[in-house]
C-alpha cells in the first residue's frame, strides 16, 4: 500500500489576486503581489520550468521530469523555489522526490488579469 497521498484540489471559485487590468487600477498590495509573478516569470529557465509544470499530465511534475532546461540542478532547484514564492507553484514532497503543481487560481487570475473585459 503507497503513502502518496493526492493533491489537494484547489477551489475553482478562489478569488482571483486582483481585477482585470480594464476593470480599475491596481492598489498597492494588489500591485506587489501581481509583480512578484510577472517578476518570477520574467526569466527564460522560470518560464520554461513552469510551463513543463503546467503542460506536463495531470498539471504536476515531478522535479526529475522537468529539470533538463540546460541549467544544472541546484539551479533549477532555485528557479523552482522562486517560483513556489511567488505563488506560482505549491510543491509536496514524496520520498526522495519533490512533485510541483500549478496553482490554478493563480494560473487564471493571471490570465484574467491580462484579459481586455468584454464590451456590450
């Protein structure tokens, strides 16, 4: 019998991190922690790293999957752990390895931040 236990399943209704760009300006507090992403996404290796999260199946990866993006490993440890604090990635660890998830709140928060609100 395994001691994996299941990811936990995020609550599609989460409130997003902050309103599409068209809606109103961003507040301080809104605006840090939406740059804090843009920031940890704004690096080639972070980005190809959270894309191999993202499209790999099921939405999570383990590190051993994702780690040939012409970096060595310490460095893709690093680019991972910026990724995880800027709210991008959760991670758990399963015996020796360390699986990452997207945060899918996050993931569409984003996206509908930079989404142009429809006009009637």
């Amino acid at each position: 019998m395994s001691n994996v236990t299941a990811p936990p399943v995020l609550d599609p209704e989460a409130s997003p991190c902050c309103p599409p760009l068209t809606e109103r300006p961003l507040d301080a507090e809104e605006a840090e922690r939406t740059a804090r992403m843009f920031k940890a996404l704004g690096d080639p290796v972070r980005l190809r790293l959270f894309s191999a999260v993202a499209s790999h199946e099921g939405g999570e990866a383990c590190v051993c999957d994702i780690s040939d993006v012409g970096v060595s490993q310490p460095t893709v440890s690093h680019h991972l752990k910026k990724l995880k604090e800027a709210g991008l990635l959760s991670s758990e660890r399963r015996g020796t390895w360390v699986y990452y998830r997207v945060e899918p709140a996050v993931l569409a928060a984003l996206g509908a931040l930079l989404t142009q609100a429809a006009t009637a």
